[in-house]
C-alpha cells in the first residue's frame, strides 16, 4: 500500500537504518552447516592449540589429548609425568614447575619412555613436570617442507610454540626447561635446543641422528625414513641437493655453534654386540648414528663448546637398554641445569 509513496532519508534515518541492519546481521540464527563449538569444520583449525580431553593412566601420568592448528586441526596425545604436589586447578596457588621434554624416536609414539623404561619409577624426577609429546611416526621435529607449502604438519610449531604456551598456561609448566631424547628424538633435542636459543638450559641426545648430511650413507638412510609409511621422502625437508639449506638448518651439525653456551651430551655405541644386547646382535643404524655423534662432538669441540660430555661406550646397539641407561647417566647433567636438587 506504500509502493507509491516516495521515500526521503534524512541524515540521521540512514544511520539509524545502517545501524539496525548491522544489529540484525550479528543477532541472526547461525546458518545450517555452520560448524559447532569445539569442532572444527573439516580442513579448518583454530589457531593455536587446545586441551579436548584429559586421561589419568597412572599414579602421576596423566593424558592430554590436543587439537592443534599446526597439525591441520588433528587431535594427538601428549603424556604427562606429574611431580608430587603438582595441582594446575589451582589457579591461586599454582606452582610452575622445572621442566624436562623428553622426545620419542622414529616408530614410537608419545607413551615409548613410560611403557619402555622406568622413567615413571624415577625418585630424581619426582620435582619434575616430564613432557612426553606425540611426534609422529616419523615427524622428525620438524615442520614439513611440503615442496615449499608448508603447512600440516608442523611438529616443530607444534612442539615449541603452541603446545609450550599451553603447558605454561593451564598445566603447571615452567619456563626452566631442558630436552633429551633418542634417536629421532635425539635429533630433536639437538635441534630444539639450537634453532631456539634460549628455550632450554641443557639438551641430551642418545644415539641421535646427529648429522644426516655426514655422507651419502647417512642421506640415503634418513631418506628412507622419510619414506616410510609410503610417504613422500622429498615432504620433510625437500632434496638434500636442491634444498641443502633447509637440509643444513635442520642438521645438529651445521647448528654447533648454537650450542656452545649450554651443556650437551651426547652417547651411542658402535653397532656392535653390547653388554646389553643378545648375542650376535648388531646394528648398522647405531654405527651410523656413531659416526655422525663423533662428528659433532669434534665440530662442538672446534666452535668453542665448552659444557660437552660424551659417552661414546663402544659395543651396543640401536636399543632401549642402553637409552634407558644413558637417560640416568645425562640426569644428574640435565637436573643441573635446572637447578633440581641443588
């Protein structure tokens, strides 16, 4: 009955129209499809990480389960060894405690040091918060070349950014840290202690893979790691020839200067049959693996380190006994460093 009748906006109606147009776009029912609050629509991720789910396994381990934007939105688990009085719901008198991450190697998962050695029976750590993060199968503590797309999945983000903040934040986490980890994550507590200067006071690394450009031996074995699972080798880090910088970047060796000014240790044996091995048990890997730790101890030694120990104890093989061992013997150096029982 008004189509006739001419319409005239004076200045202060057409705010008034825009501002209840604007009113009415916020207030508006959610559009069917929408994505519900806490899951992400497929192929999105909210930035940063979040807690989904929490699991008490045993007396002081505890299960987070995490959803992180920098592993495309997927949820993975992060284990938790908690020290006595540890108590992150208590918001007004929460402590922040010294800090060990301890990483997993290559075919293991979050739960390797608890179900593998008798780190959760270990008094000395019982005024430690211990992280133990997924890392992938074979993640390599590193976020994936993708042939120069980056992207899903970034352990390295993951590990040290998104997931220390959420520790720091909500779980009784402190900022005194120190890194250890076995093969793989050997590598990873090489490489997160020096591509993070300042992030953790002391690292360890037991028959790690110290430096995967050594020779075309140690390249063509770490390429075939990367090649498991049927995945793609040249993801990771790209093509050690037409990449070599993202290869060197993530290459303890070519990162030993960076690790001048903090304690190091390194171990590993020779391949051959241990003390702790079944007889005639030897392992390429691990000989491997020697060769490139005796490179890295010499070029700590050539850059000026001067807090390196090294136990290079000859026989013994790419196995959990001697991590188990050699996790003791770096403790008091790791500790140290965190001024724990000082």
């Amino acid at each position: 009955m008004f189509a006739n009748v001419p319409t005239v906006l004076t200045p202060l109606r057409a705010r008034l129209l825009l501002v209840l147009a604007v009113l009415l776009a916020v207030l508006a029912p959610t559009a069917p499809g929408a994505v519900a609050a806490g899951k992400p629509e497929t192929g999105t991720a909210r930035p940063g990480a979040e807690v989904v789910a929490v699991t008490r396994v045993a007396d002081r381990q505890v299960d987070l389960s995490v959803r992180s934007a920098a592993l495309g939105g997927r949820t993975v688990d992060v284990r938790l060894l908690t020290p006595d009085g540890w108590n992150p719901n208590d918001r007004r008198h929460r402590q922040h405690w010294p800090t060990l991450w301890l990483l997993h190697g290559c075919c293991g998962d979050y739960t390797s040091w608890t179900s593998m050695t008798d780190v959760a029976e270990t008094d000395s750590l019982r005024d430690v918060l211990v992280v133990m993060p997924e890392a992938g199968w074979n993640g390599w503590y590193s976020d994936w070349w993708n042939h120069g797309q980056g992207g899903d999945p970034a352990w390295e983000t993951f590990h040290t950014k998104e997931l220390r903040h959420l520790l720091e934040r909500d779980w009784g986490a402190g900022s005194n840290r120190v890194v250890a980890g076995l093969s793989m994550g050997g590598q990873g507590a090489l490489l997160y202690a020096a591509r993070h200067p300042g992030m953790f006071k002391a690292t360890a690394a037991f028959s790690g893979s110290a430096h995967p450009l050594l020779n075309e031996e140690s390249i063509d074995r770490i390429m075939g790691f990367f090649a498991g699972q049927d995945n793609d080798p040249l993801r990771v880090w790209g093509d050690p020839v037409a990449q070599r910088r993202i290869w060197q970047a993530h290459d303890p060796f070519h990162l030993a200067k960076r690790l001048r000014s903090i304690p190091v240790y390194l171990s590993c044996g020779d391949g051959t049959t241990g003390p702790l091995d079944p007889p005639g048990a030897t392992s390429a890997l691990e000989a491997d693996f020697n060769r490139q730790n005796h490179a890295l101890a010499a070029e700590l030694e050539r850059v000026g380190a001067r807090h390196v120990t090294t136990n290079f104890y000859g026989p013994g093989t790419h196995g959990w006994a001697y991590w188990e061992r050699e996790l003791h013997a770096s403790l008091p150096i790791l500790l140290g460093a965190l001024g724990v029982g000082d």
